[in-house]
C-alpha cells in the first residue's frame, strides 16, 4: 500500500497529526479493488513530498532508443489497425515505461472505448488525465463509470481523491454519502454491486481529515453494528479516539481489532495501536549517518492507487482484502 495514496485525503495545510488518522490503513485494509498506476513510473512524472531525486530510477540512452522504436512500431499498428487491443496494450506499457502519461492518453481512451464493461481502463484513463493536469476530464471519466455502475470503488476512490485535491470535501461528503443512501437498491438489482462498508471507512476517513471527529465515530459505530467480525471500522474508530487524546477508550477498541484482524495484519494493528514499536533499521555502532536531504516542500503526491483485488492480467498482482 502507497503511503502517498494514503495521503491523497489530506491537505498539506492541515495539522500532520491527522496523518495519523489517514494512514490508519483503513485504506490499506479496506479492500479497495484500486488500479494501480504503475507508481514507480508516475512517481518521475510529479514530484512527491517522499521522494527525492536519486529515488527515480534513470533510462539509458540505449533504453530511451529502445523503448521509442517499439512506441514507433506499436503506433504503426494501431494506425493500421486502431482496433488492436494487443498492439494498443503494448504502445501503453511502452509509454509507461517512457514515463510518458500524456503519450499513454490515447492507448488508454481506445482501450476503454474497446472494453466498456472492464471499468480498470477507464479508471486509468481518469488518473492519467488527472496527472497531466485535465482535472474536469478526469472527474468526467470518473462520474461516466460511476453513472452505470454507482458502486465502482475504483472510480469512486478517484473521484473522492480528486474532489478533495479541489479542496471540495463537501464535494466528495456528498458523493459518499449519496453512495450509501442508494446502497441498497442498488444491491438488490445487482448484490454486491456496492462495498458498504469501504464505502463507510472512506466516509469516516474524509470526516477525520475535516476534524470531524463525531460523525466519524458515528459512521463508524454503524458500521461496526452492522459488521461485527470486520476489525477495520474498530480499528479506524480506535484511531480517531487516540487521534483525540482519548487513549483509554481507544485502548479496547484496538485490543478488540488486533483480535478480529486477519493474521497478516495483526502486528500492524498493534503498531497502530502502539503496542509494537514500528520496525527501525540502526546504523552500525560506532559509526555516523550520511546526511540526508529533505524533500522539496509543499508537493503534491501524485494520483497513485492501492495495490489492486481485481486489475486484469496485465498490471501487478493483487494483496489480499482486509476483510475476514
């Protein structure tokens, strides 16, 4: 899981406690299905308040050749063939690989055009756009996902993200929460079709982030009610109280997470709830640390997503869902 998509709720101007909140790994655990971005590439593209310059793995000259000759002849297909999904998947590997998002704009316009019903390209498409600065495209490529299929965690976390970016969290409170209120109609034409309780952790997340530390805890004791064996509302609830001051009442509530969390994420929950030291690495004895340079100040994490439950062949593999 990114840091920097757990960041993406935040603004830089808010208290950086609140971090705190945000990388509850509510997002971590909460089982979106996101796809990524190949990160690593569009982390060359915009600089990230965590990376700095040494981070962005260079191309050489040979490479650079190479990649573009394969761009040239992959474009020479689709020109011949537009319909080529085998060629247009290539010419967008290759640009992602240049680092080029503007250039893996149109491969990614065709791919989503070819396969409506396979919503992953759209959503690249929508960070794409957002990454090169076409916010109203992006937000449009979003809501047209959102408009068949209104329960799309993918397009759905995009959307949020790029709402809050505009510093319109109201924006992003009503989507959600419009979210929730056709939830069940929804899921009664197509079960499934809406993650209730994702849909409820991001809710919670985004009132945090506000300080709106009541409704949080509110969505949250909802959700928990309704989810009793899902430890994520406890643990997100668990952080709002601590983020609060209010350590002995969150203190059972991560007791109670620890005990409800898969295996895989107990030892983060305890960390979280700070029974675990996070793991540190110590330089040798008796030696002195290089110098570090801090990062550039005031930038904005790039539009990365969550390791992806359901991406197709192509991108990176999935990790495993938070819930039970």
């Amino acid at each position: 899981m990114s840091y920097r998509v757990q960041r993406i709720f935040v603004s830089q101007k808010r208290n950086p406690l609140i971090n705190v909140v945000l990388v509850l790994a509510v997002l971590a655990f909460v089982g979106f299905s996101m796809v990524p971005l190949l990160g690593s590439i569009f982390e060359g593209s915009e600089p990230s308040a965590r990376t700095t310059p040494a981070a962005t793995p260079s191309i050489s000259a040979d490479k650079k050749a190479e990649l573009e000759a394969q761009a040239k002849g992959y474009e020479l297909v689709v020109q011949r063939e537009p319909q080529n999904v085998t060629a247009l998947k290539g010419l967008l590997e290759v640009r992602l690989q240049q680092g080029d998002v503007q250039g893996a704009i149109a491969p990614l316009e065709q791919l989503a055009k070819l396969n409506p019903d396979q919503t992953d390209y759209a959503v690249l498409l929508a960070q794409a756009k957002q990454q090169t600065g076409d916010r109203e495209g992006a937000a449009q490529t979003y809501r047209t996902i959102l408009a068949s299929k209104p329960g799309n965690l993918n397009a759905l976390q995009g959307l949020v993200s790029l709402l809050i970016q505009q510093d319109r969290p109201e924006a992003a409170i009503g989507l959600l929460q419009d979210t929730l209120k056709t939830a069940t109609q929804v899921n009664e034409i197509q079960p499934g079709s809406v993650d209730v309780i994702s849909v409820q952790l991001l809710l919670g997340q985004i009132y945090a982030a506000e300080q709106r530390y009541t409704q949080a805890i509110a969505v949250y004791d909802e959700s928990i009610k309704a989810n009793q064996q899902d430890f994520r509302p406890v643990l997100a609830k668990a952080l709002v109280l601590k983020q609060q001051g209010k350590i002995a009442e969150a203190k059972p509530l991560f007791t109670t997470a620890v005990s409800l969390a898969p295996p895989q994420y107990k030892d983060q929950v305890k960390q979280l709830s700070g029974d675990t030291p996070a793991p540190t690495s110590s330089p040798p004895t008796g030696t002195t640390p290089a110098p570090t340079s801090s990062p550039p100040t005031g930038t904005t994490p790039a539009p990365t997503n969550s390791p992806a439950n359901n991406t197709t062949p192509d991108f990176p593999e999935p990790l495993p869902s938070g819930s039970p």
